[in-house]
C-alpha cells in the first residue's frame, strides 16, 4: 500500500507542474506575434531636426543635389530638405507611384501633367515645374508608364 500512495503522491507532484506550464505558456499578441512586413506609406527623409515622414501621395518630385535631397509636396510651396542618397530614398517609394527619370530626379506619376520632347531628351512637366527625363530612361517611360498615367 504503501508504494501505492507514493505513486498517487509522484503523480499529483508532476500533475501540477504540467498544468502550470501550459497555463504559464504566452500566448501570442500583437506584439510577440511574428511579424509581417508591412507596406510602408511614407518616405524617411532625415533632416537636421531628425526624421521628417511625408505621405507618398504628397509628394509631387523628389530632386537631388550631391547629397542634399528636396521633396516637393503639395502641402507647401517650399520643398522639405534633407540629406541621404538618392538609392536610398528610391528604394522606399512604391514603383507604380514613381518614376526616377533621371539620375537627380523622382517624380510622382500623378503630378505629371505634360511629356514634351526637348531637343534630344524630353521634359516632364508637374506644377512645380520642368523634370529633365533622361535618354536612357525615355524609351522606359514611353513603353511602360505613359500606359499607366
């Protein structure tokens, strides 16, 4: 009898030892649940004051000068300024929103309003003025965007 009770007694220590477990077990939320990558809406354009975000649909062009960079948006008449390579800010923006048609400037596809040739190039036209488009980039443009504008 006795072995009897000390096998009752091993199985109600181990009992509760597994129960506890599964209670203790997280369970998954929204911040330890893995993460998914989300699309990103803004464009990250560090300035002196730190990181200036700007809604893709705002942006009108995006112009380049070493390594200062200009956003023109259509919530203000002066563009934001700040610094970073071209690459990197063309790698956040949505290709079916923007063209880099040339190797200092970005544009929005929605804010061109004209395509005009220009001796051997051609010129993009927004409301904030002429976008050079680069001759290497023309026959792209032609095919694949003008389809979509």
């Amino acid at each position: 009898m006795a072995t009897n009770s000390q096998i009752t007694t091993n199985e109600t220590k181990i009992q509760p030892d597994v129960t506890f477990r599964k209670i203790m077990k997280p369970k998954p939320t929204a911040m330890t649940a893995p993460k998914q990558s989300m699309p990103i809406s803004r464009l990250h354009l560090k300035t002196a004051d730190g990181i200036q975000l700007i809604r893709f649909e705002d942006i009108i062009r995006i112009e380049a000068d070493n390594k200062r960079i200009k956003v023109f948006v259509t919530s203000s008449p002066a563009p934001i300024t700040g610094i970073g390579k071209m690459e990197d800010i063309e790698m956040q923006l949505d290709p079916a929103m923007f063209f880099r048609c040339h190797r200092s400037h970005i544009v929005g596809l929605q804010y061109i309003e004209k395509y005009t040739p220009k001796g051997k190039g051609c010129q993009l036209v927004t409301a904030n003025g002429a976008i050079p488009l680069a001759e290497s980039k023309a026959s792209h443009f032609k095919k694949s965007i003008l389809k979509k504008i």
